[in-house]
C-alpha cells in the first residue's frame, strides 16, 4: 500500500472512532422516529431525512466573470486555496453596504452553492472522499445501510451560502419548504426528519417559525437540533473580542487572513451592555467545571483583550 493510501486509511479509520459514538447517539435519534414495529409495516414507520449543514459544511465554487471560458471551480474546500490565504480571502469575503443593510459578493467573481437536494455537497466538502473534507458522510453512510434510505430520494442536502445570515438567504424558506413537500410525495406521503447542525439550527429554527402548525403536522416528523446555538455561542463574544475567528481549528499563522472575511464586526461595547447580566456567579461556576485550565484562558484572555481595547 503506497504511503498516500496508508495515510487516508488511518484518518479515516480515526474520523471513524471519533464519530462513532456521535453517529450511534444520532441514528438512535432517527430511530426513535422510525420504530420497528413488523416486517409488513418497516417500510411505513420509516421517514426520509434531510440534512441542513452548519458554517462551512457547503461547497462553494467560483467563477470569474471577466472571462468568457471560465467555468465554475471549487474553492470551498479545497486544500490549494488555503496555501494562498490572501487571494482566497479576496474572492470569498462579502463587502458590506451599511445604508442598504446588505452584502455583496466581489463583483469580479460569481460564487455559488451548487447541489441542493442532493448530498454530495454537504457529504464530503472537498471532490475526494477522504477524511479533510467529510463532513455528514459518516452520517449518511450509516443511514444508506438501511435499505430504506437512498442518496437524494429519502436521504437529502439542503446547502446554502452560509457567509450570510438567514435574512439574506430568503431563497431558503421557499427550497426547503419545496424540498420538504416533494420529499413527502417522493415516499409514499411519509413525513421527514429534518436534522440540522450547528447555525443550520438557526435556519431552520427560522424556517419552521415561519411554517403554520398544520404544515408542520402533516410534513415534519420530527427535527433533530445537533451542536445548535439557540442561546449564542461562547466562541462569538470571544471571537469578536480577539478577532480571531478561525485560529482554533488553523493555528498557523498564515491563516490569522482568513479573519477578515468578517466584513464588519460589533464591537465589544455593543455586545456587553453594562445594564444586562451575562455571568451569574452559577454560570461562572458551571463553566470552570466544564472547561480544562487552557480553555479557560482562552476564554478569559479574550474578555481581558475586550476590555483593554475599550
């Protein structure tokens, strides 16, 4: 075995013990809303799912406007963009208008979000299915096991361009909402799951706010929230106190660029309004019980930074 497939093999067998007892906790989930009751009625309780990813769990392509035989590239996630932060910052950051309230993509590129209903895109974010780019595969690959479930017919992808917030992805209600119903109708009028993960919570939380009590009760079983900050997140305040958004997954420092496709951050003033407690002495106590000691610095080194910028 060459030294490549010897590396892939051992990362996948790794990614593999990392999520396996995740996916068993998850496909207990699904099970849960797909009981086994008799052979002549399996295919009956069961419903077909649809995945909605978090930050960056999307391809995104590109392509440049300027030239006529340019066609669209992959560039989320692609390992090659990443040894040219600069440029890859330049092409996918959105430049924010304040008066309109709304953002824009570099006008000499076209980035888009391809794949919707389908689960490749949000299957693996790179064009190879190894390790550095699985994202829902492991989930999808232990659903698939089951007869029942099949790529883009009870098993879909709802990918959207997740540098924007869900007011600016209005397109998102009406597609999932479609998604949904031609599921529904695709397996014999059976309800879907829908399971999210991380803001795609916030998605589709705003979603099904959206939806009338009697949609929901004929076209979603049930929803599976995995990783969602419905109540924020500790990384945001401390992102926006350090500006480092991406260092805990890239701690090279060649990729501190990547901030910067934050177009306009809040400042630390506006986010901790001296009326409004955030720290209860309970709160604090919970979190040095749930945090070792270098998270815990990391946590309070970006409150001190916040504090001093100020």
């Amino acid at each position: 075995m060459r030294t490549s497939e010897l590396l892939v093999s051992q990362s996948d067998r790794f990614i593999d013990s990392k999520y396996d007892h995740f996916l068993q906790f998850l496909i207990g989930l699904i099970s849960i809303v797909n009981p086994r009751q008799s052979e002549t009625s399996l295919v009956q309780n069961k419903h077909p799912v649809i995945l909605i990813p978090g930050d960056g769990g999307s391809r995104a392509y590109v392509r440049l406007k300027t030239s006529p035989i340019s066609s669209p590239r992959l560039m989320w996630l692609t390992l090659k963009f990443f040894v040219l932060p600069n440029y890859f910052t330049n092409v996918f950051e959105l430049e924010f208008d304040r008066k309109l309230n709304k953002s824009y993509d570099n006008e000499n590129y076209e980035i888009t979000f391809p794949g919707w209903g389908d689960t490749y895109s949000v299957e693996y974010l790179d064009s190879y299915p190894h390790c550095f780019g699985s994202y829902f595969s492991p989930i999808i690959r232990a659903l698939v096991e089951d007869p029942f479930f099949k790529r883009n017919i009870s098993v879909h992808g709802a990918p959207y361009d997740f540098r924007r917030a869900p007011n600016e992805n209005q397109w998102f209600q009406k597609a999932l909402t479609q998604l949904i119903e031609d599921t529904y109708q695709r397996n014999g009028l059976s309800p879907v799951v829908l399971v999210a993960h991380s803001m795609g919570n916030l998605y589709t939380h705003s979603f099904l706010r959206a939806q009338t009590s009697a949609w929901k009760k004929k076209y979603v079983k049930a929803y599976i929230a995995v990783s969602g900050p419905f109540g924020g997140t500790v990384k945001a305040p401390k992102t926006c106190a350090s500006g480092k958004s991406t260092q805990h997954i890239l701690k090279f420092v060649l990729f501190t660029t990547f901030n910067h496709m934050v177009p306009f951050p809040p400042t630390p003033y506006h986010l901790f309004v001296p009326s409004e407690v955030y720290i209860s002495s309970l709160f604090a106590i919970t979190i040095c019980m749930a945090l070792n000691r270098h998270q815990v610095h990391l946590l309070l080194g970006g409150f001190v930074l916040a504090r001093k910028r100020t």
